[in-house]
C-alpha cells in the first residue's frame, strides 16, 4: 500500500465512523420527538404523533357529531310542532315540556361524564352513547308511526324521548372532549390548532342542524312523523361506522388508577381543588352566568316556530317555508360567520392584543352574551309588530290564518343568534375545556351543557310560573291562540334578565385568572384580567 493511500484510507475510515455515531445518536431522537406523552395509539403503544391525532383524526368524531346534531336537532327542532298538533298539548304545557327535556338531556353529562373519565373512557362511552341513540330514536320513530289518541302510544313516545336525551347526555362532552384530545396542547402547532378546532368542531355542529331543520321539518309537516323521526335513527347508525373506522388513528388517554372508584373520586377532588385555590382570584362560578341566556335563546325552538306558523311563508308559487325551518338560519349564520371570525376577525384582533387567539376566552363569551341580549330585544319587537298586524287584519281570533307580515321579519334575530352563538357557545366550549384540570375535562365540557340545562329548567319553570299568573288576570301570556298571547312581554322579562347576566359576567369576569400551562403554547390568556 503506497504512502499516498494511507491518509485516504484513514480519512475514509473516520467517516465511516462518524455516519456510524451520527446515525446511532440520532435514532433515539425521531423516536422520542414523535411520541406523544400520555397517549397511546389502538394496540396500546405510545402514540407516534405522525400517524395518530390531529385534523385526520378529529374528523372522524366530527363526522360523527354532525350526525348527533342531525339526529338531536331533527326531533328537538319540530318537537313544538308536534306536541302541539297529533298531541294536542296546550302551547305553555307543551313549550314547558320542551324546555325540561331539554334541561335534563343537558343535565345528564355531569354523572355520565365522570363515569367516562374516570372509568369508562371517552371512546367506549362515544359508541355507548350511538347505541342508546339509535335505540331510542327506532322507538320514537315507530311510536310516532301510530295514532296517538292511546295513551300507551303517548307513554312510549315519552319514555324514548327521555332515552334520546340519556343518549344526548352520554355523547355530548364524551365526543368533544375525545375529538379534543386528538391535539397535544404542549405542542406550540397542535395549541394553536386545537383552538381553530373547536371553531370548526362548531361550524360541522351547525351545518347537520342546518340540514336537518330543513330535511326533518320539511318530511314531518308533508309525509309523516314516523319516518320524519326515522331518518335520523338511519344517519346516527351510519356515524357509528365511520366512526368507527377512524379507530386507528386515534391518541387514547389513559389513568394508571387500577380502581374505577378512586378514578372517580380523583376526577371530583382534582376539580374541587382546582376550584378552590382559585376561588379568591376568580369568582366565575363554574356553572358561568350563562342561564338566563340559555333559557332566552332555547325560544329559537319553541315560540319562534309557533310565531313563524302565522307568517306568510311563501317562497314562489308552490312551496311554504316549514315554520320550523326557519331556525335554519340560525345554523347558516353560524356556518357562513365562523370562517370569518376563523380567518378575518382573529388576524386583526391578534394585531392589537398580541394573542394568538386574538381574544381571551371570556372576552369572547361575553361579546356574544352582548349579542344575545339584542337578539331577544329585536325578538320582543317583531312579536309586536306581529300582534299589530294580527289586530290590523282583523285575524286575532282566528290564530291558524296566514297574517299578511312576511317571515323575513323575523330573519334578523335567527342571525343574530347564530352570530352570538360564534362568540359565546364556541367560547365557553373552549374555557370549560381548558380550564378544568386535565384528568376531568369531559367533565368540563359537561360543567358547559349543564349551563344550559340550568337555563332550559328555569325556562320551564318561567314559564309554567307565568302561565298561571298572568291566566288569572284573565289571558295568559302564552294563551293558545298566539294571536291574543303576549310573547312580547315574556321577551320583554328575558331581556331584562339578560341585562343583569351581562352585568353581573363582566363585574366577575375582570377578577378571573386563567390557569397556567406548563407550556404556554396559546400566549396571552394567562392574563389576570379579560378586559
């Protein structure tokens, strides 16, 4: 070997051995970076975060919460409609019975999101959840299906009513917070894009109510309640599946607690902690001051429709507008406004807050709180305008004629619903998400539902209390012939309860202090005050 070949061999031996160490430092290292910490991927595995979590994940749960709503929406939307009609319930009896369903489908997810977090898990309790949906939504189909002049028939459409609502309860904060998880909040990317998530974890929400409300309304008014009913039971079944075939892409978190009891006890002590040693700095009770807006808005769904029967409905020379449809609106606002909000209102405010989020979480609750509080005032002076044009007519006391008001006066307050909805229901989501500690955040998402399962009982308790008061004096509020009610008044009362919400949110809301991450990936909420 010729001297010259000496150092060229050498040289070539010391980069062999340098790719040789470099390649055996830098295994570990992918290995450690892609894993997510605390979850783990369908065979129980640490997660690798390229192949689990993120958009591709979350959109098999909210592919399936689309369908939640669809199915919700398409019995709760019409539900007015039909108490009312094959029932043949009185209007207040009937708007009371609602609005305690729905007090206690939204009730519900405390127990059952406790149970999930510390026991059942959030995916098992998700398909548990399709299960008693599908069930329940069968029984109400064929229990619609028959005359309802029997009493058993009326009796079974209740109990599966309720079963709906047990269905309702057991999904809701399970299939949020499971769809959540699928971003690691320590990573700065997955932060920032969990908070987009629950945006557009809104927006699919409002586009299978939007559906739905015209779809169910439309086959319930024209061909029947039995299939009106039915189609949602088939669209829920079909969730479950793709669902389903999301499986292995998903993060599941586990707690190494062997006994489901101690879980349970953790989850309730870890929230009574973390509520307490805060309780000096943030008086937001963590029920919000978010009821009375709950029990203003649920209207959408009952004296809303009952209103929009009178109207003139309309559309061309053949087809009527379902009254019920209109609260599509609702849903059309939401869609159209979030990517606005996602992708104009957010740059701009970040420009002037510093915020990746543009705004806190409550300066965005108590923005739509605002807005709510214009809506039901708005809400007050359509129903005005409407007795005006009923008395005008000559039509008071015949409550099924077509007044001659167009439905597009009551349009403005659908929309201004949807858009509060953007600010304050996408904001609470969000806070009662992050808020609450880690181990306990179904139970979080279902401190949020039971906000307006508290508004949805004092709603019904509102107004059944009404009703008999103001029946004394001679005409209820919510006499049956709308047309010599006064909705007006009871809209009236709501604003001025809204009032005093907003003032009361704002005075605590300044002395809030958000809780701190061990890495602050989102910047700017930890605050100590939102305004």
């Amino acid at each position: 070997m010729s001297r010259a070949s000496v150092p060229a061999l050498a040289l070539a031996e010391a980069r062999v051995a340098a790719l040789a160490s470099q390649s055996d430092t830098r295994k570990p290292e992918p290995a450690m970076a892609d894993t997510v910490a605390g979850a783990a991927d369908y065979r129980g595995r640490p997660a690798s975060r390229a192949a689990t979590g993120g958009w591709k994940s979350s959109v098999f749960v909210m592919a399936m919460e689309i369908a939640e709503r669809f199915a919700f929406k398409g019995v709760a939307a019409n539900l007015i409609t039909y108490l009312t009609g094959p029932l043949g319930e009185p209007m207040a009896r009937a708007a009371a019975s609602i609005d305690a369903w729905k007090g206690v489908s939204q009730m519900l997810p405390l127990p059952i999101a406790c149970v999930a977090d510390a026991w059942l898990g959030r995916f098992r309790a998700i398909i548990l959840a399709s299960f008693i949906f599908i069930v329940s939504m069968g029984a109400l189909s064929l229990s619609s299906a028959f005359p309802v002049a029997r009493a058993g028939h009326v009796a079974i459409f209740y109990v599966s009513l309720y079963l709906v609502a047990l269905g309702e309860g057991a999904h809701k904060p399970c299939a949020q917070a499971f769809a959540a998880d699928q971003f690691d909040e320590k990573d700065p990317n997955e932060s920032v894009a969990r908070s987009s998530f629950f945006n557009w974890w809104y927006f699919g929400m409002c586009a299978g109510t939007a559906v739905t409300t015209m779809v169910s309304s439309y086959v319930q008014d024209n061909v029947g309640w039995g299939l009106g009913f039915g189609i949602p039971c088939i669209v829920i079944a079909v969730s479950l599946v793709v669902f389903l075939l999301g499986s292995r892409s998903y993060r599941y978190y586990t707690t190494k607690e062997a006994s489901p009891f101690s879980r349970v006890g953790k989850a309730f002590v870890a929230l009574i902690k973390g509520w307490r040693s805060n309780r000096r700095t943030n008086p937001v009770s963590s029920k919000g001051d978010d009821g009375n807006n709950a029990a203003a808005v649920e209207q959408t769904s009952t004296f809303f429709t009952k209103q929009a029967a009178t109207l003139d409905r309309r559309i061309g020379a053949r087809f009527k507008v379902p009254p019920a449809a209109l609260q599509t609106f609702i849903s059309v606002s939401i869609v159209v406004f979030i990517p606005l909000y996602d992708r104009l209102f957010v740059p701009l405010a970040r420009r002037y807050t510093g915020r990746p989020t543009g705004v806190t979480m409550l300066q965005r609750i108590g923005s739509g709180l605002a807005l709510a509080l214009v809506a039901v005032a708005l809400s007050a002076l359509v129903e005005m305008r409407r007795l005006r044009v009923a008395r005008d007519a000559g039509l008071v006391g015949t409550p099924k004629a077509m007044l001659p008001m167009s439905l597009w006066w009551m349009v403005p307050q659908y929309v201004l619903i949807g858009v509060a909805d953007v600010f304050a229901m996408i904001g609470l989501q969000e806070f009662f998400y992050d808020q609450v500690p880690d181990a306990a955040r179904s139970l979080g998402l279902a401190l949020f539902l039971s906000i307006f399962g508290v508004g949805h009982l004092l709603s019904s308790l509102l107004i059944s209390v009404i009703d008999k008061v103001t029946a004394k004096g001679g005409t209820s509020w919510f006499a049956n012939n709308i047309n010599r009610a006064h909705i007006d008044y009871f809209y009236w009362l709501l604003t001025g309860l809204c009032a005093v919400e907003l003032v009361a949110f704002l005075f605590f809301s300044r002395m809030y202090v958000y809780k701190r991450k061990d890495c602050d990936c989102r910047g700017g909420d930890d605050d100590d005050t939102v305004v």
